[in-house]
C-alpha cells in the first residue's frame, strides 16, 4: 500500500475506532495513543489530541480529572451519548461497507 493511501484510510475510520475504544472504558490520552499507534492508525501522541479536540466540540467525547497514583491528575476522554450513537451508525455501515469494497477490489466474481 502506497503512504497516501494508508493515510487516506487511517484519516477515514481514526475517529471512529477512538469512540469504539472509549466504548469499551473511560480511557486518558497515552492510552489512546498506544492503542492506536501500535497498529499505525496515528503516528504519535501529538496526532492524537487535535483529533480528541474535534471529537469534543462535536459532543461526542466529554473529558473528566481523575488523581493518579503515578503522577499528575490524568484527563481522561469518555463516551457520550452522542458519541455511542454516532458509534452505532457507524457500525451499521461499517460492515456494508467493507463487504462491498472487498468485492470489488478483491478480484472475484459473484
């Protein structure tokens, strides 16, 4: 896969796949960021929070303090009830999707 298209992909579903992760827990911005550079789907920790910032004006992620016990106060992302239902519609066309394109790029007939 060429760079511009794996970034094009990767700019396409980040935003979805950090809602899908906050589904799952509450979870602060190094988390995040682990999980989601790991597989490569943002190249660091400062990719992350413009993105987070989006999500926040859009309603979709709330942000709470809580004390840590290795360190600082640690802010950490939540999902809102926005944010599980624009994660719902999501997963209702996710997997449409993918068939559809799968069958098209992937050479067979039906």
């Amino acid at each position: 896969m060429t760079p511009d298209i794996g970034a094009q992909l990767r700019k396409g579903v980040v935003e979805h796949c950090i809602l899908g992760l906050l589904a799952r827990e509450p979870m602060y911005g190094w988390q995040l960021a682990e999980e989601l550079t790991g597989p490569g789907l943002i190249a660091g920790i400062g990719t992350l929070y413009p993105v987070l910032s989006r999500l926040r004006e859009r309603g979709v992620v709330a942000t709470y303090e809580q004390a840590s016990d290795a360190g600082p106060v640690r802010k950490y992302y939540r999902l809102t009830d926005a944010g599980r239902q624009e994660l719902d519609a999501f997963r209702a066309q996710w997997g449409p999707f993918t068939r559809a394109v799968g069958n098209m790029i992937d050479g067979s007939t039906r």
